[in-house]
C-alpha cells in the first residue's frame, strides 16, 4: 500500500510512513485495518462520554441529598438529637431478649406497600407502635432497615439471602433487585443448585434465569450432586423444570446446528 | 474521495483510495488527516459509555427509591392514609388565613440543619410543632418543602429566587446549587446587574462569578444601564467591586497578549 499522509500539505512521507496514522485517544499508531473512528465521531463520543459523566454527579448528588441518615446510625454512631421514631421492628425469632430497631411510620409506608397496608388499616401493629418480623436475625433486621433509609447495604451471600427475603416479603422491589445482582454474580457451579432452590422459592427471576442456564451447561456432573438428589427427595418438580430447560436447550441448539448446515 | 475495501487483503488500489477509510461509527469515508481513534480504543470508549449509561440507570433507580412522597402530594392527589407528619410550616407574611404545610421533623431535620438546631434545641417551634417562615409565599414554602422530600422542584426565576433565598437561609445546600445553576442558564445582559446584586446578596458564588463575567464583557454598556444607578445609590461597594474585576480582566488580557508578542 502507498497513498500517504495528509495529502494536502505534505507531499514527501515515505511509504511506511503513509500506512500509519495516530490515534488522538491512545496517541499510538496504527494501520488501516485497526481504524475507529473519525476525528467527528470521536469529538462526539468524547462530549457524550463527559455529558454522562456530569449527569452521573448530578444522579450522586441527589442521592447524598435524598439519603435518610437510619435512626440506627443515630444509635451506634450517636449523631446527637431525638430521632421522632415513631414506631419499633422487633426480630421475634430472637433468642434472648429482643432488641427493637426504632424506625419512621413514614418512612416504612413510603418504601413497603406490606407495611403500609399493616400501619394504615389499623392493625395491631399500628396501635402497639411495634412490628414483629418473624424468622429472622437481628443483624439482618437492622440491615434491612438501613436499607429502607440509605439504600445501602453491606452484603455477603447469607446477608443478601436474607434480605431478599425480607424484600420479597414486604415488597421492597429496589432492595430485591440489589441482593438478586449480588447473588447472581456470586453464582458458582457449586451453589447452583442452593441457588435454583432459592431463587424459586423467592421468587427470584434473574437468579433463577442464571442459576438455571449454569445447571444446564453441567448436566454431565448434576446428578452425582448431593443437593441434587434432596431436591428430587424435597421438590421433584423443581427438577422436573431443570430436565425440561435442558431438553429446551437441546431442541434449540440442534434447530440452530441444523440451519447452519442448510446455510 | 472513492476507496473501497480492507487494504490488508487488497494491495491494488489507487493513491486516492488509500488515502481513506470508513469511520466505524458513521460509516463515512474520511481522509488520514480527519482520523480520530484506533479501533481498539473506539471499543474501549463504546464500553465506557455503555458502563455509564448502567450506572446512571443504576443511580435513577436509587433516586427513585430514596425520593420520599410529599405530604403535599398526599394531600392534593389524595393517596390516601395518613402521613404521620408532627410539625407544620407557615408562611407567615401570607395575607389572609396562612395555610400550615405540613412536615416529618425527621425529614426536616435530615435535610436542614437549621431545621436540626431550631426542632432539637427546643426552641417554641419544637414545642409548639408549628415553624414560622417569614417572607415567603405560600407557593414558595410549598415548593421548599416538596424539595426536602423529592429533590424536584418546577422553577421558573421568581421560584428559582425564592427557594435560594430558602436554601441559603436553612442551609440546603443541594437545592441552592439547584437553583443557582437554573438562573445561571438564564442569564442575559439585561438581568446581569440584577442577578450580581442577587448573587452578593445571598452569597451565591456561581452565579455572582457568572454575572460579573457578563457585565465586565458589557462595560462600554454599563452606566447607562437604570439598574447600575440603582446599585451606585443603594450598594456603591458592589460597583467598586465590577470595576475591580474590569480592571484585573484588563491587566491579565494586557499581560496575556504582552505575552503572546514577546513569543
């Protein structure tokens, strides 16, 4: 290949010189065949990338400004002042006596559809100003709660397994899809199974999505599984839909083999 | 410009030809000397802006969750259920009956901290749970407090002016950026004195910089400008103060192009 460059004003580069050119992001030179883009569309992609980015401020900002410091923090970290809780969660699984976790009425009905309906038609909870959240620690009530004023959580698996169940419960969908995010990219072939289970018991889409098509890329290895053989003991027809994705898979790679060999 | 096709293949083409190739952007044919990136850094950049854009989904999402339903909101679109507010605010320059706007301490408090000081320090508002906020319209204080809530407000530049005046005076600091960068996107000539007299007034620092970098552009306009009358008659030491700042514009353009000949 000749040609050379800028054509226009210089006339006397010598031929490799003319194969290359620079690039204005990385300052490296390349050929043609490596080419992006041109000088108009990288000044574009640079203004929109710098236009995200301001937007993306502004988005942090606004979070900073709408977090709700937690009335637990008030506690631990003792920011000073009165709280104006009106209202305590209490784990009652607790063993030992229960710590209540203070909290606004306001804030739980802004965030969780359960508890509005639980605090606004009168019920126990709404007179005796406690709420008893049953089947859980106090550790993960605590997180919860935090989670409603900050949108903020602190996760390991165990934790987001635990306050997935909490936001499915009392339909916290923000905090639902946050802990399902965390447990899909913790996803191993050796929690797929725990994972499948949990998913559906949850009712957790994306997880279950995810854990499904890792058990279905290891079928060869699935039934020597000890949490293999307890779901088919616990749940079979979990199973049952494990075999039936699989079998889907197949029809669906062959059909797609098939119409490549046409092609 | 002609050229065709990927020069590694081909090594037949013309001069012209060499000299161009296509943008992976646009598609367009474009000389060496319009060439903007190398093709790996074009992918990079693609990644970067689409990692962005999931961020900011990210971010709305959480805005969306911490964002708190107004009271107001409670109370015109009826969402029904009580709001559980233990304070209210009153515009008292109202003429007529003043209209109580009511409140969350908790969210006041978290969003002010005058608010904090006045509701903790028990002061007569705290005992009295009604705050007193004088010169302001009832709009105004509707819209402050829907802020405290939302992070939103619909401005136009009385708003705009009304709620900086809220910000500065109970410290909110996001929604007086808010507002500052609003009247900031509106300035013109004709507003420039105004809003510098405005900005020094309420120590709004962007918009004072603005301003004055507006007028000291203008000064050949200035004097006869009624406003800047006004401003010698009622605040002489703001004047001395844009004359100032023409002058050390003068002596940095002057030393700049002194500069620039010197070179």
């Amino acid at each position: 290949m000749r040609g050379h460059g800028q054509p226009e004003i210089s006339g006397s580069e010598s031929e490799e010189e003319s194969e290359t050119m620079r690039c204005i992001s990385c300052k490296v030179e390349y050929g043609r065949h490596e080419a992006g883009t041109c000088k108009e569309c990288y000044e574009e992609a640079s203004e929109t990338e710098e236009e995200l980015k301001r937007e993306i401020e502004d988005l942090k900002a606004k979070v900073a400004f709408l977090r709700f410091w937690s009335p637990l923090d008030q506690l631990s970290r003792s920011h000073g002042g009165p709280c104006y809780t009106d209202v305590v969660l209490v784990a009652s699984s607790q063993d030992g006596p229960a710590v209540p976790v203070p909290a606004h009425k306001a804030i739980l009905v802004s965030r969780s559809p359960v508890f509005k309906a639980m605090l606004e038609n009168e019920m126990e909870e709404s007179r005796s100003g406690a709420i008893k959240i049953s089947d859980i620690s106090y550790e993960a009530l605590r997180a919860f709660v935090n989670y409603l004023y900050t949108a903020e959580a602190c996760l390991d698996e165990q934790m987001a397994c635990d306050l997935l169940e909490l936001a499915e419960k009392y339909q916290v969908k923000h905090l639902k899809a946050y802990c399902e995010k965390f447990l899909v990219s913790k996803l191993i072939w050796d929690n797929s199974i725990i994972s499948y289970a949990f998913a559906h018991q949850h009712n957790a889409k994306h997880l279950l999505d995810a854990s499904l098509s890792l058990i279905t890329d290891n079928m060869d290895k699935l039934t020597k599984r000890e949490e293999y053989m307890e779901l088919v003991e616990k749940d079979p027809r979990l199973v049952v839909e494990i075999y039936e994705a699989y079998l889907s898979k197949q029809v669906n790679t062959a059909a797609h083999k098939d119409s490549s060999i046409k092609q």
